[in-house]
C-alpha cells in the first residue's frame, strides 16, 4: 500500500520556483550576484534542477544541470539583464513542463559609492540663541548622479536630542540650545542602493555671546589685556590697597608671559625692561599726597597665576595709613581717579585648534575683604580657513550676461569675504572680484566663449581658502537668438497711404480688422497668418526695429539701421514730418540658414514711401515691373525674422 500510494503520488511532477532580485547594484568589480530556487513535489521528492538563463532576452541555454543544490553564484556583465527558469525532476524521474516565460529577470548594475568631498565644519554655539546651519553643498558627491538621502544621528547612534532639529531636504540643522556642551553629529548620506557614506562634526555650545569677530582669534596669537578696577563714585571712603589675581587658562602658552604696565587716574607707569614677570618698586607721594605706593606684579610660570599689588604706606609707620582717606585711589569721579588698570601680554598656544575656547577673569580684593569678580571673557580659537565654491553653472548659456553665484562655509569666525576668479577660453585665472561680500553678480560674457570660475573664500580673522587645482564651474556662452522671436507680426495695406503698416500690437490689429475700408490684411505663412516672427523684448542676438509715421503720408517707415534711426530722429522728427512711435519688434542680428526670412525693403521714388516684403516672389515681382519701370527702388534686406 505504501509502494502503491508512493507510485501514485510521484506520478505527479514537481513544481519548482526560483528566487532573484529585480536589480541588483553592486560596487564590486564582477557582476557577480546569487540565484536561489525551490520547489515542491507531492510523492518522492525533488531530486534536482535545471537551471536555465537567457542573456539580454536571447535564447535560453542550460547552466546547471541535475543540481541538488538550491542557489548558485552567477557571473554575468554590468548594465545586461538576466532571466532564468528552473525545471525539477522527483526521485522517481518525473519532470516539470518547461515554463512558457522565465520566472524572474534581472539587471546588474555597477554602483559607485558615493564620496566625502568637504568636511562638515565643527559649530560654536550660544544658549537660547537660535541657530540654522546648511552644510556646503558639495560636501558629499555620488559618482553616478543618485539623488542622496541624509540622515543626522549623535555620532554614537542615537537621536539628536530635542532641541536641534534637521532638514535632509536642504541639509539645514537648526534649533535653540540649552546648555553648555558639546555633542558630535554624524550626517549620513545615502544613494539608496545600498552604498553609504558619513562625516561627523560638533556642536560646541557656550554661555557668551558669539556676535563680532573680536571674539575669534587666530594662533599663534600675542594679545594685551587689561584688568579693570574701580572705587565705585557712591563709596563713602578712598580704598589704600587693591590685590589682582588671575590664574591663565591652560591654551595659553605660559612662557609668553609679560607684565606691560599698571596706572590708576592720571598716572600710567610702564614695566621696565627685565622685570616682565616680577616687578616691585615704591613710588614717593608724600609731597603731594602725603603716602607712599608700593606697586608689585608678580607671574609664576609653573601655575600661571599672575598677582598684582597697590598698596599704600605711610611714610612714619610703613604700614597702612590709620586714616582711612589716606589712599591711593579716591572714589571715582568724572576724571576717572577712582579707576585703575593693570596690563599685560600674553601668547596663545601653538597647538591649539579651532573651536578651542580661552577663558580669562580675575578677582579683584579692595582692602583686604572685598573681593570683587571680573566679567569673565573668552576668545574662540579659528585655525581653519574656510570652504567655498561657485554654484554650478549650465554646461552653456544662451546669454551673454548671466549670473554666477557662490556659497561657503567656515567653522569660526565666519566668511569675511570671497576673491572669485575667471578663466576665458582655457587661459589662465585672472581675479574678477576682489574681497566682496556678495554671493552672486552678473557676468558678461561673449558668444561662442567659454568661462571658468572658482572662488576663495577669507575668513573674519584672516584665514584664506588655499586656491583650488582647478575650476569649479564652467559654462560656454552659445547665443539663441530664436529664443523669444515668437511674436506674431502682421502685415495691413493702408487705402489712404498706398503703403504697408506692420504691427505685433494686438489693440492695432483688432482696430486695423474693424475698419477694412482703411486697412487690408494681408496674411502670411507664419503662424495664425501672421507675416513673420519677431521679438517683443532686447536679448542677446536681436536688435530693435523701429516704427515712424510719416504724418503728411500717413504711410510708416521702419528701419532697425541705428544710424538710420538717429538721422531720422535728428532730422524728419525734429521737423515735425515724422512721429517716432517706437520700437516695433526685434529682428535677428545674424542671418540663420534655413529659418531666418529677409525682409527686404523698396522705396517710391516719386512719394518716398517704403514698401516691405518677406515674399520672394513679391520682391521678384517688383524688382521686374516697379523698379525696372523707374518707380521703385531696391533697398536691400531691411531686417530679418522667422517665416
């Protein structure tokens, strides 16, 4: 019985089916990719396969033969497609019906990953201070032109936290942050094909104020600073001894040290030379004050704390004066007496790196208990010179006046200005905009050149973007003087005048159509009936017809000659013949074989009038008859438009 019911069921043929990808991207060298099938049989059981594979839709061929595996590496060829089919055979010999189509096709294509071209510049911050960033748009590149997606995550994977928001459509990060830290971003970009590439950057957060450039610095640096102290106007009693203390912060280089000079009211002494890191003296006021000012400066260079010392003494005791008005330094007043000042140098370190923050403050003791504490202020360090590209510029432009645009990025200061650069027809750079702040002008250009352009940026403390090997936009100035000439032109025959009238206004034509017993039309090949094409507005590769009307013919007389018009203007319409009604329309500058149309001119010998035609066989004509019997004259091609 089970023999029996093995028979009957293996009688049955095995139904197979296969498993592949549509498309397949790859960045490996070989288009290599793995198909896998399976199957089912109701009796004994698959035994093997046939495979079958057809080649960019040709014949299917065998590739493997009584396999019992169920998927195998196929080597093929970028860009060609694949389509396979499988047949099973059971234990028993039964074989599947070759199918009637492939089960599956596929498509290998090669898939470059995409690139970091720039580094996303690290960002100082300030507390509850909104902020908005765009990364540089030619931060990353994909080599084969897939749109990328990014994403934006803490370098350590999770989300960005509440307060800093990201927009992958524009690559802006914005927000208002609330606490003093630093955090590390990482910006992902994909080209959805399964190739990804990131950069990762900080976000240091402070609790200053970031506005004007006098905040960032550059390094190596050598600065003054000046400690500030004051008896306060509202004090009741003169102050006899003042004590300064600041311990340096660790970025700057503490060997650099100099004590520089110390004053209070009208005096200002200077440090001599030699004692730039210990100084003590005793400066004799008792002819005039009636005390004695011991002032010392003290720095010590293995823990970078800087001491200073106002102290008054009377001469008698040398101590402390008993009479507490027997001080160096009064309550303030209008001439500043009650304010001092101690000054000093002091050099950055070396080493350091952008974003680094050197903080400074002192504390200031007014007689011994009354300690007061200095505004605490910071410089931001900005090593880094800045990034910068002109915007890509069509690969050829139809006008010669067209706009070039730049952007950049900094991690400091902040972009002072851009030198941008332009090459004409291959030659060497030349500097066309020099230190502006603007982020796009109007070059002019010439048709049938190519031009270049690369920019370089310079930052708020100087920094200047290395100049690049090459350029970073390039566009050929191809004038399309078809561009516009869409305007459909009119031809009327004025009854009163004996002369043509041309016009593209749409209230003359429809007053010209309302009153044919004054205006015939006279329809042409262009579109709609009109005569010729023409321009409505100035461009590159057109000039301007003008329109007079001849006030004692009626007729009118056009001419684009600018000479022409100007002799027209300084005679016939300053005699009041002529009115001077305009330009018409725009004609080609340039003849274009095979679409241009002349319009060739004729004027009446007897009536001066002209007469205008874009016909042939009408210029034939009155060549033929009007001007061989003495009545016209050939004037040549007056201008030329699109038939």
């Amino acid at each position: 019985m089970i023999f029996d019911a093995g028979l009957h069921i293996a009688a049955i043929a095995p139904h197979s089916t296969r498993n592949c990808y549509s498309i397949i991207y790859t960045d490996q060298n070989t288009a290599q990719f793995t198909v896998s099938w399976g199957g089912s049989d109701l009796g004994s059981s698959i035994a093997t396969y046939d495979i079958y594979v057809s080649e960019d839709n040709s014949g299917f061929e065998l590739w493997l033969d009584d396999t019992t595996n169920t998927s195998s590496s196929y080597t093929g060829d970028f860009d060609k497609t694949y389509s396979f089919f499988s047949v099973a055979t059971d234990n028993v010999g039964n074989t599947e019906e070759l199918p009637l189509s492939s089960d599956v096709s596929t498509i290998i294509m090669l898939n470059n990953d995409p690139i970091l071209l720039n580094t996303i510049p690290d960002q100082i911050l300030e507390i509850e201070e909104f902020f908005n960033f765009t990364f540089f748009s030619k931060t990353f590149k994909d080599e084969d032109d897939d749109n990328l997606i990014y994403t934006a995550t803490l370098a350590d994977g999770p989300a960005l936290p509440t307060w800093l928001d990201f927009d992958p459509s524009t690559q802006t990060f914005s927000g208002t942050p609330t606490s003093d830290e630093t955090i590390t971003v990482k910006v992902t970009a994909d080209d959805n094909k399964g190739d990804t590439i990131s950069d990762e950057f900080n976000f240091t957060i402070i609790d200053g104020s970031l506005n004007g450039s006098e905040n960032w610095i550059s390094v190596p640096s050598t600065f003054q600073y000046s400690i500030s102290f004051e008896n306060e106007a509202v004090s009741t009693t003169s102050t006899q001894e003042v004590t300064i203390t600041q311990n340096l912060d660790l970025d700057f280089d503490w060997d650099s040290f100099e004590l520089d000079s110390f004053g209070w009211g009208d005096f200002t002494f200077d440090v001599p030379n030699g004692e730039e890191i210990s100084f003590n003296d005793q400066i004799n006021f008792t002819t005039d004050y009636g005390f004695l000012l011991d002032i010392s400066g003290d720095f010590n260079p293995a823990t970078g704390e800087a001491i200073w010392n106002f102290k008054t003494i009377d001469p008698a005791t040398g101590e402390l004066p008993a009479n507490p008005n027997l001080a160096f330094l009064m309550p303030n007043n209008a001439q500043n007496g009650g304010k001092g000042v101690v000054k000093y140098t002091v050099s950055t370190d070396s080493n350091l790196q952008t974003g680094d923050i050197l903080y400074s403050q002192a504390n200031v003791i007014f007689d011994g208990d009354d300690l007061v504490e200095t505004p605490e202020i910071f410089s931001i360090v900005d090593i880094d010179a800045p990034s910068s590209g002109v915007n890509t510029l069509p690969t050829m432009t139809t006008s010669g006046n067209f706009e070039v645009s730049w952007s950049g990025t900094d991690s400091g200061s902040g972009i002072a200005s851009y030198d941008i650069y332009v090459s004409e027809n291959g030659s060497s750079f030349n500097l066309w905009l020099d230190d502006t702040t603007d982020i796009a002008a109007t070059y002019n250009g010439e048709d049938g050149n190519t031009y270049s352009f690369y920019s370089v940026a310079k930052d708020n403390v100087g920094n200047e973007e290395s100049t690049p090997l090459g350029a970073d936009t390039t566009t050929t100035v191809e004038f399309d003087p078809l561009t516009g000439m869409t305007t459909e032109v009119y031809r009327f025959y004025r009854k009163d005048a004996g002369s043509h009238l041309y016009t593209s206004d749409p209230n003359e034509i429809a007053v010209f159509r309302a009153n044919p017993g004054i205006f015939t039309e006279e329809a042409g090949v262009a579109t709609n009936g009109a005569i010729f094409l023409a321009g409505n507005a100035p461009s590159d590769g057109l000039k301007a017809v003008r329109r007079f009307y001849n006030k004692q013919t009626n007729g009118h007389f056009f001419t684009s000659d600018t000479n022409e018009i100007a002799a027209v203007q300084a005679n016939q319409v300053a005699a009041g013949v002529f009115r001077d009604e305009g330009i018409a329309f725009y004609a080609l500058e340039d003849s274009i074989p095979s679409l241009a149309t002349d319009v060739y001119r004729f004027s009446n010998i007897n009536t001066g009038a002209h007469f205008f035609t874009n016909s042939i066989i009408e210029r034939d004509s009155v060549i033929a008859n009007q001007v061989a019997a003495g009545f016209f004259r050939f004037e040549g091609v007056g201008w030329e438009a699109i038939a």
